[in-house]
C-alpha cells in the first residue's frame, strides 16, 4: 500500500507539473482548471479501486475465522457453506467494480491526452485513442506517444476492455475457490484463486500462472500497480510530446540549470518514472 501512495502522489505531481509545462511550451495563457479537473477525475477513479481492493483483502483476511466461527457454533456445514458462497459473490461483486473503475480512469486519461495534443480539444474514449494512434489518416498517428498508447492498449489496457466486455455480455467471471476443515479443531481454511478467463488476458499473468497458483489478492495489486505504472508513463509521453511540439520560444517563467540552460518551472514535480 505504501507503494501504490507513492505512485498517487507522483500521478498528482505529474498533473501540475502537465499544467505547467502546458504554459510553458504551448501556452502562456492557459490556466490551470481544466488540468486539475482531469486531475481529480483520474485519482477519484484510482482510489474507488484502490477502496475496493482493500475491502476485498479485509473480507479475504476475516473469512477463515467467520467460517471456523459459523462451523463452531452451529457443528454443520450447511450455513457454513451458503456463508462462503454469499462471500465469492460479493468479492465477485468487488473485483467487477474495480474492473469499470479502472477501464473509467483510462478513459478520463485519455481525454487528457486529447485535450492537449488535438486542436479541437475532442474527447476521446481509450479505445477511440487506440484506434486515432493506429490510423495514418489520423493527426495522433505520427505523435510522439502514438506507439505507447499502442503497446500499453495492445498489452494491457485494451485486455482489460475485452474482459468487461465478456462480464457485460456473458454474466459474471468465476473464480476457483476451495474450503478445508480440520475437524478436530474445526479449523477452516479457504483459498480463493483469480479465474483463469481474466489471467489468459495479460501475458504477464499466464506466464505466472503456468508456475504458481495466482490468489484474487496478488492479483488486484498488480492491477492497481500496473495502472499506476501505466498512466505515469502515458504522463511522461505527454511530456515529451510537449516538448517535442513548443509554440513558446520565449516561456513568461522558467528556471536556470546549472548551466544557465532554460529548465522548465515544472522540473522538480515530475516523479515516478523508472
């Protein structure tokens, strides 16, 4: 949790720092709201996923001990059973949500990319930016983040649109799950597995899942850390784009290297880039 903060607070930096570089090469007299709106927009849907995740990982962590509970006080197995049934379902539920939450951040993101990279300021969609980088005909086919925006929807994001694609249609994504209990002790212990349907999506996972077990848990922090990864590099496209495509020859601020070389106001806000 502590890195997924961390990766917060560089995509909050990241987004002042786009608002003043903004300024700075394209646009003396552009303000800052629209920036800061999008801002918002993208960390609002980042920590709705980052709360579900951590109610999931609090209903995995108290289940063994509800369930031992259950089978304690009522010496069956039939309450105990419908209990651990009703619990898959809500977590179902949860990492369904996460799902849209995610897919909705990526879209926000990829407004931002439009809004500062097409002259008429369109919304995009991500899958309509995917498409935008990969047409010729397109102004976004030759910019410096085209081939990016490529790989990351090839790789991950566009993966993730395909799976909400099959919950929306096919109904809910099972996931394999198994209960034990020590009946000396009435001791039980559940284990509850990402479905394989999600995992062949991302090349990453089915190479990890050819070796281990994969728990619904490992899974949805990779997939908070590979968003946050994801934007803070979509972040540093825009960046070079910016810089690749300055209209100010002479910015209103600036600072001084050690050089004497112009530096952007922005130079001490960008962060979390490997």
């Amino acid at each position: 949790m502590k890195k997924v903060s961390d990766g917060f607070q560089s995509i909050n930096n990241n987004m002042i720092a786009i608002g003043m570089d903004y300024k700075h090469y394209l646009d003396s007299s552009f303000t800052d709201n629209k920036i800061y709106e999008f801002r918002d927009n993208i960390l609002y849907r980042l920590r709705a996923t980052r709360l579900h995740i951590n109610i999931v990982v609090n209903l995995l962590s108290s289940l063994d001990k509800e369930l031992s509970d259950i089978f304690k006080n009522e010496n069956g197995q039939l309450s105990m059973h419908m209990h651990f049934e009703n619990r898959k379902s809500d977590i179902s539920a949860l990492f369904d949500s996460i799902i849209f939450h995610t897919i909705s951040a990526f879209d926000y993101v990829s407004n931002l990319v439009a809004f500062l990279s097409l002259k008429n300021h369109k919304k995009l969609k991500w899958n309509e930016l995917a498409q935008s980088v990969r047409d010729p005909k397109n102004e976004l086919y030759e910019s410096s983040f085209s081939k990016l925006i490529d790989k990351l929807d090839r790789e991950f994001v566009g993966r993730l649109y395909k799976h909400r694609s099959d919950l929306i249609h096919s109904g809910k994504d099972g996931e394999k799950s198994s209960l034990s209990i020590e009946l000396m002790n009435g001791k039980v212990e559940t284990t509850i597995l990402a479905s394989n349907k999600f995992n062949k999506n991302f090349s990453e996972l089915r190479k990890l899942n050819k070796e281990y077990d994969l728990s619904i848990s490992y899974i949805l922090f990779w997939l908070l850390e590979k968003t946050i990864e994801s934007i803070i590099d979509i972040q540093f496209g825009l960046k070079e784009f910016m810089e690749k495509n300055k209209r100010n020859d002479h910015p209103f601020m600036f600072m001084k290297g050690p050089n004497n070389e112009v530096l952007p106001v922005s130079t001490n806000y960008w962060s979390g880039k490997k």
